[in-house]
C-alpha cells in the first residue's frame, strides 16, 4: 500500500475516535469500505501461449497462479439482518515478465511479457449468521461484470517464428460470481474490520483485438476476435479461491 493511502486511512480512524461514539452493529446502516485480496486463479499460461505454434515452448515457468485485488465502495446495512454492497475492484492476476520462449532444442525464440487484468463493478448481498453488539458472522454472495484486458508484448529473436516483435492486445467481458463466508468485528470506534474467504468464478472468452498487429495466428485489425494458434478463441479462466481483509467506516 502506497504512503499517501496509509495517511488517508488514518485519517479516517482519527475522525471517527473524535466522535466519542460507542460502537454497536445493531445501529448501524451506512458505511464505505475498502478491501484488499489476495487468491488463486486458472490462468497459468492461456493468455499467451495458446498463441504460438505448439513447438514454441515456456519451460521453467509454471504461469500464473496467484492474483490480487483492491476494491472500494459503499454498503448498506439491514440492522441484524443483512449488508447490500455496491463496489468496483480491480482485479490483477500476477505478471509474467520477460519470459523466454524456446523450441524443443532449448534455443531461443523469443521474449514475451504478458499481463491481464479485470475492472469489476459489483454487488455483494450479506446475510448475517450470528451478531452481537460489536461482531458478526456472514454469509454472502455476488456478482459483477468484469471488462478485462490482455496484453502480451513480444520480442523475436527467432526468424522461424514467423513474425516481427509484436503487441497483441484486447479487451473482453464476462459476468463474475462468487461467493464467501466472513467475519466482521468493531475494530476502532466507528471503524470496522473484516476477515473473507470466498470462490470467484469467472472466464473471459471473446477478447477484441485493442489494436492493429501482425501474430503467429495472423493479422488483427482493431476490433477482431483474437483466436489461439489452432483457431479458437483466446480465453483466461481467472477463477480461484481467495481471502480478503476489509476496513468499513460507518457513518452513524
């Protein structure tokens, strides 16, 4: 977390605790929250080596399987009952950096860096399981529509490639859904604080072409499906387990 957005936290926990108030879940409606994760996720190499001749090999590197996310809203909360929350996360499996790529002989042909990620505006419904004065054990599930963009950019080193450094870039959609279990407890005054674990389904495939390139799988004007090397469309399966810890300052 970045010094600037350490600052602002603090400064919301300061406000609050000159309230003076005494902090009890009953009577609380309005908060907004901020959230970070951390998770697993399917995409391991589909983002870019669908994209090559099968004799073009990653070897050494087992792509991506971790992906991060922050998020930040609003929540609505039913007293006892449940919270609505309406929120946007960004959603940013790992990057893959200046990986080599090889044929069978392990000569090299070329480098590639390759990075995805989601902008998922969502809504989360939470059912709460047990509550006292300054906890409560939840229940939830949501869904959101996720844009997300690919971007692979390649460096030849080979002439049996086919082709000439390239960017390959697009934009897709998809619905995500999820669903999660937590615990919420007062942690300062007016602050409270949140521990998720949760599932995230969701797969991306009809990324558009962002860009005009020239690939392995042929020649992409702006707005053409982007297809593997065998002919069908590039997708990414970014969906995992995660875990998340959630700072929410109530307003009354």
């Amino acid at each position: 977390m970045k010094k600037y957005q350490i600052f602002i936290l603090l400064g919301f926990v300061w406000a609050s605790s000159a309230n003076g108030k005494v902090f009890d879940y009953g009577k609380q409606s309005l908060s907004t929250y901020l959230k970070g994760s951390l998770g697993m996720t399917m995409l391991q190499k589909t983002a870019y080596q669908t994209g090559f001749q099968p004799t073009v090999l990653f070897n050494g590197n087992d792509g991506v399987n971790t992906a991060y996310s922050g998020e930040a809203g609003l929540a609505f909360t039913s007293p006892r009952n449940f919270t609505l929350r309406l929120g946007v996360e960004l959603f940013y499996p790992s990057l893959t950096k200046d990986l080599d790529g090889a044929d069978s002989s392990g000569n090299k042909l070329l480098t590639i860096t390759s990075q995805v990620y989601a902008v998922i505006p969502q809504v989360n419904l939470e059912f709460f399981v047990k509550q006292g004065a300054k906890y409560h054990y939840y229940i939830g599930g949501g869904a959101g529509y996720a844009i997300t963009t690919l971007k692979n950019t390649v460096t030849i080193s080979s002439a049996s490639v086919g082709v000439s450094d390239f960017i390959e870039e697009g934009s897709g959609w998809a619905l995500m859904g999820q669903g999660y279990a937590g615990v919420e407890f007062a942690f300062f005054d007016s602050v409270g604080f949140s521990f998720d674990a949760g599932y995230r389904y969701l797969f991306v495939d009809n990324y558009k072409s962002n860009r005009d390139s020239v690939t392995p799988t042929g020649t992409y004007y702006k707005g053409n499906q982007i297809k593997n090397y065998d002919g069908t469309n590039r997708a990414t399966n970014l969906s995992g387990p995660w875990v998340s810890g959630t700072f929410r300052i109530y307003f009354n």
